[in-house]
C-alpha cells in the first residue's frame, strides 16, 4: 500500500524486478563488461547489495540520531575488492531481498515526523529522509533498466 511519504509497494517491487532482469542470463552474460572500466552485469547487482545496505544504515542513522552525517562509500573499490564478478547472483539477490525487505518494514512504521528528518549527505547538503528514499528507488530503478539494456546488447553477440 501506498503511504503519503512513499511508495512501499514500489520499494518492496524492487528487488524481484531486478532478479527478472537478470533471470535466465548465462555466467558470461552477466560478467561481460561492456568496455574497459564499465561494470558487468554481475558488478550493477554487487553494487545494488552494497546500496542496499548502505541504505539499510544510512535510514537508521537518520531517524535515530540528531543531525546525522550520513556516510559515503568507494563503490569502486567495493565492487572491485569484494570481486563482484566471481560472485553468485543469487546469493546477492537473497541479501538484497533481506535487507530491502527489512528497510520496507522500518519505512513503513515511520510517523509523519520521521520523514522530515534531515542528515548532511557526503556532499554537505541537507536531505530530507523523503527525498533520501525516492532517490534510492531512482538509483535501483536506473540500474534495472542499465542491466536490461546490457543483457539485450548481449544476447546479439
């Protein structure tokens, strides 16, 4: 259901729209980058498992601290020293099903007041908890659509 502060059954959605992405895809499909210095397909979901939780901690913090400075991370250092190309998909799935599932139920419970929390993002500007959450369904939404792109351009090869 819909609440006023966002849209919960699109956040829950988010993870089964990235495992239809990726569903069916052969191992070379999925850590086939598509030019040197571009990420695999393997690499977008290692990256969306590291979003995840840096968003499962990221929501914690602001509506449990005052004046919360929110965290930045190397998501190229991430993605390349956790080697996400080796990984297996579906355990990354089963995380980002997990932890997305357990961001949906604190969401859920939040009160009106709670989403006008602010936090300083890495950059040094003020967000709101409201504007925090439609930018990770943004960011997820982008790479679903990254890796149906890659996965079309790979099935021509």
């Amino acid at each position: 259901m819909a609440s006023k502060f966002f849209n919960d059954d699109e956040y829950e959605r988010l993870p089964q729209q990235l495992a239809d992405a990726v569903q069916g895809l052969s191992r070379q499909q999925l850590q086939r980058r598509p030019a040197p210095g571009k990420w695999s397909i393997l690499e977008i979901v290692s990256h969306i498992e590291d979003h995840v939780i840096a968003q499962a901690f990221r929501i914690r913090k602001m509506v449990s601290e005052e004046a919360a400075q929110l965290p930045s991370v190397d998501q190229d250092a991430w993605v390349t020293h956790l080697n996400a190309n080796e990984r297996d998909p579906e355990e990354m799935l089963q995380t980002i099903r997990a932890v997305n599932r357990s961001n949906a139920t604190l969401l859920s419970r939040l009160g009106p007041d709670d989403w006008e929390t602010t936090a300083l993002n890495p950059k040094g500007e003020t967000v709101r908890l409201t504007s925090v959450v439609q930018g990770f369904v943004a960011h997820i939404l982008h790479h679903v659509d990254q890796i149906q792109q890659l996965a079309k351009s790979s099935e021509v090869r």
